[in-house]
C-alpha cells in the first residue's frame, strides 16, 4: 500500500514540475540476484551510483521499487523525483563518510529545532487561532513522542530553541542506532523533508501517514494560505514534492528494517 502511495505522489509531483532532464537511453529496466545482493540492469547494462559503483542493495522489495523508478520514466528521465534511487546511491557512496553515530547526532540534535516544538504565542495579536490550531493538531504528537520513547521534551512559544534534556537525545539516539546503516539515512531524509523529529518518527511507526506528516509540517503555512490566497500550482507542487520525499524516506526505512533472502540461483528478472 505504502508503495502505490510513493508512486501515486511521484506522478503527481512529476505532472507539475519542468526540470532540466535526459533522455531514456534504454527500453526495459530488470533486476538480477547476485549472491546476498540484488543489482539493477537498465538493458544488460548493471545500474551505477554517481561515484561509479554497482547499484547493490541487500531488500528484494527495494530493488523492484527502483527499478519501477527506471521503469516509469517515459522519454524523458527526471533524476529530481527518483527519490529511493537517490537514497541507495547516497548510502552506497556515502560522500560525507557518515556513520550511524554521525546521522543519529544529526538527527536527535534536529529537536532543537523541530516544527512541532515552536508554537505561535497566543498573546501576541491575531495569533490565537494559529495556536488553537497548532495545540489541537501538534501537542497529541508531541504526547505520544514522550510517553513512546519515555522521555521529557517542552515546546517553547518564543524565537528561543526548546530545552532538550540529554537523557532525552540519548533515548532518541538510542532508539535510531538499533536500525540498520541504510534505515538510518531514511530517517535522516524524512526528518530534512518535514523538518521535524516527531514527525518521522510517528510515520514511520503508522501513528500518522505520509499525507498528515506533510500536512502537519505545512500546518501553519496551510493557515496563512487560508488567509491570504493560494499561488497557483505552486503550493500545490510544494506539496506533492513533499508527499512523494516523505513517503520515499518511510518507504526505504521499512524495508530497510526487515530482509528478504536471496535466492541462491543467479537471475535476471524483468521489472517491467
């Protein structure tokens, strides 16, 4: 279900976006077993990353859904929305050498910051409704962030960050190293899409879906939208940019997290 998702978001970001492209230079995309790993072929040309590497990964399920990326491109390839591409390539290259250490510092650090942590403050003027609002939507998510992980973390109502205990950000990290190094970098990409910790982690654990994530990371410039207009096409390619980042980061930690055996006899599989 969550894969029909990711592609129905990708097709509609792709619907609205224009970007500088390539042409496809093959017909069919397949995917060929390769011991433990699964490798994409693009003809009987093997798949690389930008460093130069063969494009391997350990998942099955991951597998088909990058080639299903190769697949869907029509004449013209636009690498800016095959996200679960871009993913594996960044882990297999690994340009900044990150480790698990590196990324869960990154990412528990990110609280200080998180969306759903600053709040609009209900004494200043006219700000009352955005409040209710963002009370009413964020704190039953910043609720169920602390009693999940049996940690302490306050929202702030001002330009101050909000406090995060250490004992809190070593729970958190905790939490994140027990996944495995390619899981990890989708929390990462899921936390840089809506810009908040909470967020992530509530999809990736089915609390929220890909689409309230968004809209929730979006909640206080959704209001202002009601109140002041829409620009066409604009917020709504934001949007769907957004859904098909998020549900490609959710998508990569789920199967990430579990593992399909390969099977022992080398074979080339059509994807299409």
């Amino acid at each position: 279900m969550l894969r029909l998702k990711y592609c129905k978001f990708i097709s509609m970001a792709a619907q609205c976006r224009h970007m500088a492209t390539v042409k496809r230079f093959y017909r069919k995309t397949g995917i060929l077993c390769n011991g433990s790993k699964y490798e994409i072929t693009l003809d009987q040309r093997k798949l690389k990353t930008p460093l130069g590497k063969v494009f391997e990964i350990t998942s099955e399920p991951l597998a088909l859904a990058v080639a299903h990326e190769w697949d869907s491109q029509p004449e013209i390839i636009n690498r800016n929305i095959m996200h679960l591409t871009a993913l594996c390539s960044t882990v297999l290259d690994n340009p900044n050498k990150l480790t698990k250490e590196d990324i869960a510092n990154y990412i528990v650090n990110f609280l200080e910051t998180d969306t759903l942590l600053f709040q609009s403050n209900e004494t200043e003027n006219n700000t009352d409704e955005l409040y209710k609002l963002q009370e009413n939507k964020w704190d039953p998510l910043i609720q169920w962030f602390c009693d999940r992980y049996q940690i302490d973390i306050v929202k702030t109502k001002s330009i101050d960050a909000p406090k995060i205990p250490q004992d809190t950000k070593d729970e958190i990290k905790k939490y994140l190293v027990s996944h495995s190094h390619e899981a990890i970098f989708g929390f990462m990409y899921g936390v840089d899409t809506v810009k908040s910790v909470i967020l992530t982690l509530a999809a990736s654990e089915r609390v929220i879906n890909v689409e309230e994530a968004v809209a929730l990371s979006r909640l206080e410039e959704d209001f202002q939208i009601s109140h002041w207009g829409n620009v066409e096409w604009s917020h709504e390619l934001a949007k769907y940019d957004l859904q098909s980042r998020m549900a490609a980061a959710i998508l990569f930690i789920h199967l990430n997290s579990s593992f399909v055996s390969c099977r022992p006899k080398t074979k080339m599989t059509n994807a299409t």
